[in-house]
C-alpha cells in the first residue's frame, strides 16, 4: 500500500502546481477541451460507435497513468496500441465522420 501511495505523490504534485499557477490561457485552454470532449461525447452518444470511444478514452487515461507511474513495458504496448488505435479509430467511425 505505501509504494502505490510513493508513486501518486509526484503525480499529485503536478497537478496541484498546474493548478496553482492557473493563467487567463490555461483556463481557456481547459474550457475549450472540455468543450470539443463534451460535443463529440453528445455526437457519438445513441450510435454504435459510443461504446468503442468510451473504450478509446479508457485506455488513453490508462495510457497516461502509466506513463507516469513510470512503467516501461506495460508503456511500450499502450504506445503501440495508441499509435495503430488512431487509425484503427478512423477506419471504424467512417459512418460518423462522414455525418459531420
């Protein structure tokens, strides 16, 4: 229990310093995210395609946390998966890009 909570502790304080140091810009930057996330997110909801970018968003967080919790091998196969995902992603939601 005490290493997990060794490796959450860098992690924890970056975000508390991005936060701390929020500019005009960062707080745009967060809103405008939120704001595509948020479309896409009522775009894909209702279709077939929603479940496979829940899916997607899951193992890019998982991607992330990995990467900081500093794991090289469980790092190098989300790379790869995330790397052939973009375009895997774009041959499956064919249909839906072409509604936009």
């Amino acid at each position: 229990m005490a290493v997990k909570i060794l490796y959450l502790r860098p992690m924890q304080a970056d975000i508390f310093q991005y936060f701390r140091d929020l500019t005009a810009i960062q707080i745009f930057d967060l809103m405008l995210v939120l704001l595509i996330i948020v479309q896409l997110f009522r775009a894909l909801k209702g279709s077939i395609a929603f479940n496979i970018f829940i899916g997607a968003l899951s193992i890019y967080i998982i991607w992330v946390i990995v990467n900081r919790l500093n794991m090289p091998l469980m790092s190098e196969i989300l790379d790869r998966l995330v790397s052939i995902g973009l375009i895997s992603l774009i041959v499956v939601f064919q249909p839906e890009i072409r509604k936009f």
